[in-house]
C-alpha cells in the first residue's frame, strides 16, 4: 500500500510535462556550417556495415532547409490502452485531428497539417517507405506519433466511480527531402472522470478520460513543435 501511494504521489510531482527537441543557437549554426566538417574515422569499424564514416559526417553536417510555407503530414502509428474494450469507441486519430491541427496552424509558416490518406499508408513502415508516402502527398514534414495510456480507477459503494488516466505520446518529425529527424517530443499528460448518468458503462467514462489526455499529450507535442519551427 505504501508503495502505491508512492507511485501517485510521484506523479503528482511530474504532473503534466514534455521533453523536446530545442532549435539549434545561430551561434551554434554558424559554427557547424561553415567549419570543415569531422572527418576522422570511427572508433567502431562495424558501424561502417550500416552508413560509412563520410556518410554519417554529411548527414550530421546538413542543414535544414525548410520552406517558408510548410505542409506538414500526421501520422499516428499506434495507440495502447490498458482498457481492453477501447478500440470499441472512435479511434483517438478521429476525436483529435481537428485539435492537432490547429494547433499546429498556429505557426504562421504552416499553412497545412492534415492526416495522411490511409491509402497511402505502406505496409513496411520504414522511414524509405514513410518518403514515399509523404512525398506523393506533397508534404514537407510528416510528423509521426503513438500514445500509450495507463488509468487507476476507484470504485465506491455509494458514490460515482472514478477514473484517472496518464497518456504519454511520443512524437517525431521526419523532413521529406533529407530523411532526417529534426525533431522529438514527449509529453505526459493526466485526466480525472467521474461516471455520469449519460455514461452507460464505466468503460465510456474511461474511454472519456483517455480521449482527453491524449488530446492534450499530442497537443502539448504540437505547440512544442510550434516553438521549434519559430527558430528554424
């Protein structure tokens, strides 16, 4: 029990928080871009099995280029619930496809976020074949997210029941033209529900709780990704 009562009280430390990527100083930049690029080989000659030591330094030397107009794709890859009964009720790409994107149309340079069409969605979902996709979509960036939930629930003999839920999403942008990830998000979100009468189950009031953690994880992760754009 006490330990229990540890693992709450730890999250109500952490409360609602995101770790993300910051853009890069234009101290920083100057210096990366217009120094000679590291050329020294590794110091572990298995790597070079997967990119060569000339590849890697290009690849860390390149400099984002993004235009001033940017359509960005969504893709949500997954969701995992610990309520067996979730994938009864909409799914959470449908409920927050409105909020997502407009909260990143926030940023003046985006003058697009919408969902990638499903038909465009390969089998193989590797980061070649996420491209393709992207690219027949004509979209800049293809910001890429899962969720993943955890409730505690309290049941009462003479009171509503209640639910608390905590929702992390993980979130990444893939720039299209380069295939380099510029940017990562991660953000925790939590939510409180009480049964109400127009809930017919329990479960519905669950359902509720997560929908609304999630929204403000993959939110959180959006206007994280606002504030990256300004300074790039």
């Amino acid at each position: 029990m006490k330990a229990f009562v540890l693992i709450l009280f730890c999250f109500s430390l952490v409360g609602c928080s995101s770790v993300a990527t910051v853009p890069r100083s234009m101290q920083n930049s100057q210096k990366l871009y217009l120094e000679s690029p590291n050329t020294e080989n590794s110091l572990f000659p298995s790597d070079s099995e997967v990119l060569s030591d000339a590849d890697i330094a290009r690849v860390l030397d390149a400099k984002l280029n993004l235009p001033n107009q940017i359509r960005i794709g969504l893709l949500n890859l997954g969701h995992q619930s610990t309520y067996k009964f979730y994938y009864a009720s909409p799914s959470p790409q449908a409920a927050i496809s409105l909020g997502l994107s407009d909260a990143l149309k926030k940023s003046p340079r985006v003058f697009d976020a919408s969902y990638l069409p499903t038909f465009l969605i390969p089998q193989k979902r590797t980061i070649g074949y996420l491209r393709e996709a992207a690219a027949r979509y004509q979209a800049d960036l293809l910001l890429i997210y899962t969720t993943d939930c955890q409730q505690y629930n309290k049941f009462k003999f003479f009171e509503s029941d209640q639910s608390r839920v905590y929702c992390t999403s993980e979130s990444a942008v893939l720039d299209v033209r380069t295939g380099i990830v510029p940017f990562t998000s991660t953000a925790l979100q939590s939510y409180s529900a009480v049964q109400s009468k127009d809930d017919m189950t329990f479960g519905e009031t669950i359902r509720h709780a997560e929908q609304k953690a999630i929204e403000a994880a993959v939110i959180e992760n959006a206007n994280n990704l606002v504030h990256f754009l300004a300074g790039n």
